[in-house]
C-alpha cells in the first residue's frame, strides 16, 4: 500500500487485540443488534429536511451519537467540557485515533464537525454518521487535495464551528501512536482558532485500559462492530486539555497538542513522559496553553 506524510501505515493489527475479553450473553447482542438497527433508521429521519431547526438537529445528532454507543455497550465519561466559544471564532479539536467509535463518542460529547477519509459516506453505518455529522472529506491517497481541505476547514472554523481532526493519520490500537501530522492546524492558524487536543481512551468492565475496541489492520468494519457488539462494560474516557492559542507554526502547534494528549493518556497504556521545565531557543518552544493573543516563554517539554 502507498504511503506518504498524510497517509501513514499503522503496525496495529488484530494482534493487538486482547486474547480474553469479558462478554455479554446471546440475549443482550441479540437486543443491542434490535437497537442498533432501530437508531440507524430513525435518527437519520429526524436529522433529514427541515423536520428539526438547526439546533434541534446539533441536539439529536448528540443524542444520536450517544445512544448508538449506549446501543453498541459503550458508556462516555467526559473530563474537562469546553463547550463555550467566545470569540465566535470556531476551535479545532485533536484527538489521538482508535477506532471508528471515536467519532461516536466525540459526537456525543459535543456538536462538531469532523475531518475524515473522503470514501466514508460509502460504507455501512459509519456512511450514515458522517452524513450526520457533515464530514469534511480528505482524500488521503490524493496530497494535491489538501490544502483545498484545509481551506475548507479554516472556513469551517470562521463560521464559528467546532472541526475534530484526528492527525494521526490512522487508527493505532491504543498501546501504540502514531505522530501529530502538522497539516490541518494550519486551519486553525488561518482562522486564529483556538486548538483543543482530546485524549480518548477505552477500558474494559475492570477499568483497566484495553485494546479491545482497536479498529485496526484489515478488519472490516462488520468484524469490529461484531467484536464490540459482545463487549461487556466497555468506558470511553474523554480527556479534554487545555486550548492552545494559535501560533503561526503549525509544526509547534502540532507537537504541542500531542504532548498534551500523550501527558492525559493513561500511564499503563503509554510510557509515562519525564517532563522538566526549561527555557528554550524560539525556534524549539512548543505552543502553550494560554488565552488567544498570548504567547508563553517558558514551556513544559519532554525528555
């Protein structure tokens, strides 16, 4: 397969996936399944035409989002809502990358807007969600494509909207990452939006972190759902970090927001990060979280 900066090849494959899982019975997958069905015919109706104004629609798409999670077995916890945007100035959220249920759980959490794979709207279920949720569409395979995407998204955030990138590039089981690719915060930059990274984790019904919702390698989008579907007690733990104010580097912008999302992972799943405070050369500092129109000098820096 090609590959290039914005098209990264994950080593993540189903070995990464937990050998034993706790599960539920016939019964409750058979019940989840009804559930699941249900939502997708019905939420895409509501969100349809001009039955709902438009914040009736940011409202259902929400409810929607959560109760396919609550359909699929997945309960969200939410730690540090941002919702308030007083600038009227959009914000770009980045988020670390697991699975196609990150979109679900991000949706549930607060009305956005989502960058994602052009060829989305063509598969089942998830062809329905980004319908939902107005994807901005990326053609990865396609880098000429790009700064046409980006415009999109700066645009986007003029309009006062909030736009989920997952710059990983792909999805990682959770016990790997991939880098921060710098593209898309040249969006925010554009746009002087502020940058919010997310870090999004899963655990199991022993609070444990696990791979066990990890969309990765070649398996369909029928065999994750399946493997979910049977899942007993998964979490979604969303961490949302402080905002960044924009800088105009995006390479900075982009490390920044990964040391943010690396520092709120949990330490049993990631290497845990020394951090020391120092001052560095211009060149070498990293975007700190401050007010928009401010600049830190001394920054937190891993070593």
């Amino acid at each position: 397969m090609t590959t290039h900066a914005w098209m990264p090849a994950s080593p993540c494959g189903t070995g990464c996936h937990p050998a034993v899982s706790a599960t539920v019975g016939t019964a409750r997958v058979v019940v989840r399944c009804v559930l699941v069905a249900v939502l997708l015919a019905v939420v895409p109706l509501l969100l349809a035409g001009r039955v709902l104004p438009a914040g009736g629609r940011r409202a259902a798409a929400r409810a929607g989002a959560r109760g396919l999670l609550g359909a699929l077995g997945v309960r969200v916890a939410l730690d540090g809502d941002r919702t308030a945007e007083p600038t009227g100035v959009g914000t770009l959220v980045v988020a670390n990358h697991v699975s196609w249920t990150d979109v679900l759980v991000l949706a549930a959490c607060f009305p956005c807007r989502f960058v994602a794979r052009a060829d989305l709207v063509d598969w089942p279920v998830l062809g329905l969600l980004a319908r939902i949720v107005r994807v901005v569409p990326i053609a990865r395979e396609r880098l000429r494509s790009l700064p046409g995407t980006v415009d999109e998204v700066t645009e986007a955030l003029r309009s006062g909207a909030t736009v989920v990138v997952f710059p990983e590039g792909t999805t990682w089981c959770g016990t790997a990452y991939g880098s921060f690719r710098p593209a898309l915060f040249q969006a925010a930059i554009d746009a002087g939006a502020v940058v919010r990274p997310i870090a999004v984790t899963y655990r199991d019904v022993d609070h444990r972190p696990t791979t066990a919702t990890a969309f990765v390698g070649d398996e369909t989008i029928g065999e994750s759902m399946s493997r979910i579907l049977r899942l007993k007690g998964v979490r979604a733990a969303v961490r949302v970090c402080e905002d960044i104010a924009p800088i105009d580097d995006r390479r900075l912008l982009a490390r920044s927001a990964e040391l943010a999302v690396r520092r709120h992972q949990d330490e049993t799943a990631i290497p845990p990060l020394r951090v020391t405070r120092t001052r560095l050369p211009r060149r070498d500092r990293l975007a700190q979280p401050v007010r928009p129109g401010e600049y830190a000098g001394t920054v937190v820096r891993a070593s």
